[in-house]
C-alpha cells in the first residue's frame, strides 16, 4: 500500500543560481519556486577545503554526506553500487521470508479496482483482500516482529527479481521520485506501476550522467 513518507525531488540547479541560493531551502524556494526541505542523502568525496563546493555538508556515521552539490564533489558511482549491495542482501531475506507464497497482486491494482468501480469494490474490501495475500501477510508478519524491513509499497519489485530490485533501489536512491532538469523540466513515472517507475529512473539516472561534472544538484524533500 502507498505510505505517508515524503517525496525526494532531485534538482538540476541552473548555471546562473547564485551559490548564496543553496544557503537554504527557504532562499531556494523563494528564487526557484520550489518548496521543500534539504535532505542529506548524497554520499560526498569532498576534501575539508572542499566542502564550501556542498550544500548541507554533514556526516553520516563513517559516511560524508551532503543534499547536494558540484557532481565532481559527490560520489554517486559509490552509492549506487552499496545501496545495490544492500537491498541484494535484504532481497535474500525477502525470499527466505515469503518462501511458499504464491505472487501477491500489487495495491495499485487493488486501487485501480476500487477506484474504477466503488460500489462493486468497496476501498474496505479490496484493502483487505490486498493485506490477506499470503505473500502480503508473510511480509506484513516479519516487518511486525522485526521492524519495517520489507516496504510493501516495494512488492512489485521484489516479485521482479533481486537483479531488478537491486537496481530499483540504488537508483532510486539517487534520483528520487522526481527530478526537476536545469530548464525546468520535471521528469517523473506517470503512475504507480514498476515499469513506470522504471522508465522514470532510466531517464533520470541518463541525464544525471550526461550532465557536466561541475553542474550542482540538491535534493529536497516536498
């Protein structure tokens, strides 16, 4: 089912933004018209005298990390590739945990079906017949007794195999659920299914590469 947590939106900052705008997300919104929080999710390879070149430098435990920033200074090769090993990992667990269910029926499905019909599907109905899904159940089950390991908003990817998941994972932890391009453009999946989200994150993931080294990117929350 869809949760409450907050959008990360990844901003291309235009050339000609003053670097006294990434001061706050306050002067940010006020000279971009985007509202939001900044959030520190990009790992950094920034040396001391470099951190000037960061937007809310900050460390993480042993990790430097950063809302954003010159692409030079932040190591997004070096996120990718430990979120990727992360949910590899947590993508074994899931299949030790939901082994013997069959595969569960999404929650935008679920929705979609209510929505197209109230009447006949009753949001109270197709809520519990969503959460009765062995798989569901098993997931539900393991997050109630060990925390909230397995998002279930993630069923889709976790049904699509853990090369896929992992993937899913490391790039959406980069680009977010929304990129806003230097000129303006907002890039984004147009629903709520895997392969738009996909094709969101293929898309997002390319331009971040093709952009040059010294662009500045920033991410919020909204």
């Amino acid at each position: 089912m869809t949760t409450s947590n907050p959008a990360t939106l990844v901003v291309v900052v235009p050339d000609e933004v003053p670097a006294a705008v990434l001061a706050s997300a306050t002067t940010l919104s006020r000279y971009l018209g985007i509202s939001g929080t900044f959030v520190p999710q990009f790992w950094t390879k920034a040396s001391p005298w470099q951190r000037h070149h960061l937007v809310d430098p900050r460390r993480c435990g042993k990790q430097k990390v950063a809302a954003g920033g010159q692409l030079r200074y932040l190591d997004l090769a070096g996120m990718r590739h430990a979120v990727a090993m992360s949910a590899s990992i947590r993508h074994h667990q899931w299949l030790e945990v939901t082994k013997g269910t069959k595969h569960a029926t999404p929650w935008h499905v679920w929705l979609g079906k209510h929505t197209a019909d109230p009447a006949k599907n009753p949001l109270k109905r197709v809520k519990a017949e969503y959460q009765a899904q062995p798989r569901v159940l098993a997931m539900a089950a393991h997050n109630a007794g060990f925390g909230p390991v397995f998002a279930t908003a993630d069923l889709e990817a976790f049904q699509a195999g853990s090369h896929a998941y992992a993937t899913y994972c490391a790039l959406r932890a980069v680009c977010g659920e929304a990129l806003i391009t230097a000129d303006g453009t907002r890039l984004a999946a147009d629903g709520p299914e895997m392969a738009k989200h996909i094709a969101y994150l293929g898309e997002a993931h390319a331009h971040l590469e093709s952009l040059d080294r010294r662009q500045r990117i920033v991410a919020i929350t909204t």
